[in-house]
C-alpha cells in the first residue's frame, strides 16, 4: 500500500480480437470492454488510487470503419449518462483529456455535462481521453503559449498549458492485449512511467489484474535518472 502508483494510465486493448475469437461484431467486444472498464475503476478506487487515465478514443480512431466509429460515440454517450450511480457510489470524479472541439456536439456536451456534475467527488479521478493523442496535446498546448513567455518556459511552466494542468506525473502505465507500445498516449505525462505489457486482452481483465499490475509496479525500483 505504501508504493500505489498516483496515476495509473491504460490502454485498453483487444475489444475487436476478443470478439472475433468469439464469433461476434467488433461492437460487442467494446461492450464487453466497458464491463472491464467499470470493474478496474471500481478496483482502483477501493485499492484509493486517486487518478485513472482510460485511452477512451485516439485521434487515431478516427481512422476505423464509419460504423464503428459511429457506435463507439454512441457507446461513449450512453455510458456515461448510464453510470451516474456508479460515479457517485464510488466517489469518482470524471475529466476530460484530448480535443473537445473534434468530437461531435452531442458528444462533447454529454462529456462536458459528466465532469460537471461529478466535480464534487474527490476520491478517485477517472480521465477519459477521448479524441486524445499525445502529440496533438502537446501541439495544442504550444499554440496556447503566449510569445513572450517562451524563451523562460520551464516544464512545470508548460504543464500549464496542457489539457489538465493538474494531471500527475504517470507511475504506472497498462496495457493489455499483448501490443509493447504506448500508442501516443500521454507523452508528457508518461515520461518515466513504468510500463506493464499484458498478454490478456481487454475484455477478459478485471480488478484482479489491475492488483497483479500494481503489486508489480511496488517491486520495481524507481531511479527517475539517478543511481541508487
């Protein structure tokens, strides 16, 4: 307990693979994704981890079939309208990282209205990174720069210009489905984060995986450039 990770950040990978081993629409693999969504965040909340950084929907994404794209804005929407009660029973705040103004209206209402009306919880953040990629975060956030702040800039100085100023450092970043790679998920945030690679795709994961993830990351010993 005593080595959490304050920021734990996943990359939920393997929806379409469980389905198609199944026999089953890539839809119904991201349903199914949901379901191991709710239980790590659960998890993660009773293990008191206080942030959550969910890869929810790349600007990569957008490169899919229309239809899948279509219905995992509408899997987005529906979600989070649906866990209210699960938000408030677990005291989880919910924010939003990546570009609101490339999502569709309704989308980025429903996202905008979710973090309102959970601003009051204070145990466990869950980020969703929707329309996120690292780079385009990083690209936005130089453009917000004023010109004559730039020669002095420090790096705790250009964290104010990102999506969620506030947002920790990662400690430990997940993911699932067998990929080693970080996908360009939060390139700033994630610049020595310990990285857990799982061959167990995302749908087949719950809060048991989540403690063999953390119990992994307390062994490790965390040196951030230095010699020990």
């Amino acid at each position: 307990m005593e080595k959490l990770p304050a920021h734990v950040a996943i990359i939920m990978d393997g929806n379409g693979r469980w389905a198609k081993a199944r026999g089953q629409s890539r839809t119904q693999g991201h349903k199914r994704g949901l379901e191991s969504a709710k239980a790590v965040v659960k998890r993660a909340a009773e293990l008191g981890i206080p942030f959550v950084t969910l890869y929810t929907f790349s600007t990569e994404n957008w490169k899919r079939a229309a239809d899948e794209v279509g219905f995992l804005m509408s899997l987005i929407k529906t979600h989070l309208r649906a866990e209210l009660d699960f938000y408030a029973q677990n005291g989880i705040r919910v924010r939003h990282a990546g570009d609101l103004t490339g999502l569709p209206d309704d989308i980025a209402r429903e996202i905008t209205d979710i973090c309102e009306r959970t601003a009051q919880y204070v145990h466990t953040t869950v980020v969703l990174a929707v329309n996120y990629g690292g780079q385009d975060e990083i690209l936005r956030a130089i453009r917000k720069i004023p010109e004559h702040e730039r020669a002095s800039l420090t790096p705790s100085g250009f964290e104010t210009y990102l999506d969620i100023p506030d947002l920790p450092p990662v400690d430990l970043m997940i993911r699932t489905g067998g990929e080693k790679r970080i996908s360009n998920f939060l390139l700033w945030q994630g610049a020595y984060a310990e990285l857990y690679f799982s061959d167990k795709l995302w749908p087949d994961w719950d809060g048991g995986d989540l403690d063999a993830a953390v119990e992994d990351f307390a062994s490790r010993q965390r040196r951030f450039g230095s010699v020990q």
